[in-house]
C-alpha cells in the first residue's frame, strides 16, 4: 500500500510539471501525512502559502476569525514535518498566519522583502539547501515565488477570496524540480471580508 501511495504522488508531481495550474487542476485536500512523504522524498522543500483571511479595517490588517483558524490548520498540518526556517514578508497578516506554526517549530519568522523575489529565491536556493523551508506571502507574491522557483511560468497570481492553496516545491539531489499546489484547511469562503 506505501508503494502504492508513492507511486500516485509521483505520478502526481510528474503530471503537473509543465502544465499551467488553475482551480481545477489542484489536488485534492492533503493530510499532513501526505504533505510529510512528499517533503521526506526530497531533499529540499520550499513551502509556499498565500496568508490567511484578513480584515478589511486597515492598510495593514490583521486576520479574521477564519484566518487564524486557517492559520492554526496550517501549523497542525505541518506539524509532523521538521521544518529548518520559516519566512513572512512584513505585513501583519502573513507574520499572523506564521506565527502558530512559529510557535509549534520553535522557531522565529524571518522577514522577507516581496518586492525582490529574484533576490529572495536566490537566497532560498543558495542558503536552505537539504532544508524544509514554509514562506507566507500573499496572493501575487506566492505563485511568482514559486515560479521563480521552478524556473517557469507555472502558477498566475492568486484570486482575492482563495486563502486554502499550499505551493510545494520539492527539490531533488540533482536539482530536478517537482512542484504541487494543495489545498488545506476549510474551502476558502465566497467572501473575503468575513
């Protein structure tokens, strides 16, 4: 049965490489589990998640409810994963959605600049090699670091009221690149303002 497994996430990964993401084409909702065996196949993996649900009070709001419960599912997902570094940009929502997970790792949020994601996909590369690295970013930053990642064109910016997308980034010993986009936690709500 774990062959099995490995097999469908392979074929999984391999099916999506070279094709354009978009709602339909993303997986179905993974378990922690699930998520820790395709991280344990690679030897470097770079997490990629769009911030939880924000307000709407402010120019830098904080999340709603949901949001940090969102935040919550994505600390309790990733809890079984040893995790090396986890990144946020500046603005209260990311830091906010980082925090749980920061807090379970024990480890601090390292600040990132979205405006200069060659740079910062650069440093990832150069600096976490044979690591598991999770960066909350937001819903252009998000796909364009992951692209930048898999050196293509893969992903387009994020919908305003989609928050439950992971990008996975896995990265073999020889430089190979897999990418996956998961979906976590509840569905993203109709709204955004909630």
């Amino acid at each position: 049965m774990k062959y099995y497994f490995t097999l469908l996430v392979i074929i999984g990964l391999i099916s999506c490489k070279g094709t354009r993401q978009d709602k339909t084409s993303i997986d179905p909702r993974y378990s922690g589990h699930e998520i820790k065996k395709i991280v344990d196949q690679s030897t470097t993996t770079i997490i990629c998640v769009r911030h939880a649900e924000k307000r709407a009070d402010s120019d830098d709001p904080g999340l709603t409810t949901l949001g940090t419960e969102r935040a919550n599912d994505l600390s309790n997902l990733l809890d079984n994963i040893s995790i090396d570094a986890i990144y946020s940009s500046a603005y209260n929502r990311t830091r906010q959605t980082a925090e749980p997970l920061s807090a379970s790792m024990q480890l601090s949020v390292q600040l990132y600049d979205p405006s200069d994601l060659n740079a910062f996909s650069n440093r990832l590369m150069d600096s976490h090699i044979g690591d598991n690295v999770v960066v909350v970013g937001h819903s252009n930053t998000t796909p364009k670091l992951a692209n930048l990642l898999c050196e293509n064109d893969f992903y387009e910016d994020i919908s305003h009221d989609e928050y439950d997308q992971i990008f996975l980034i896995a990265i073999d010993k020889n430089g190979k690149t897999n990418h996956q986009v998961v979906e976590y936690g509840k569905a993203s709500p109709e709204i955004e303002n909630n």
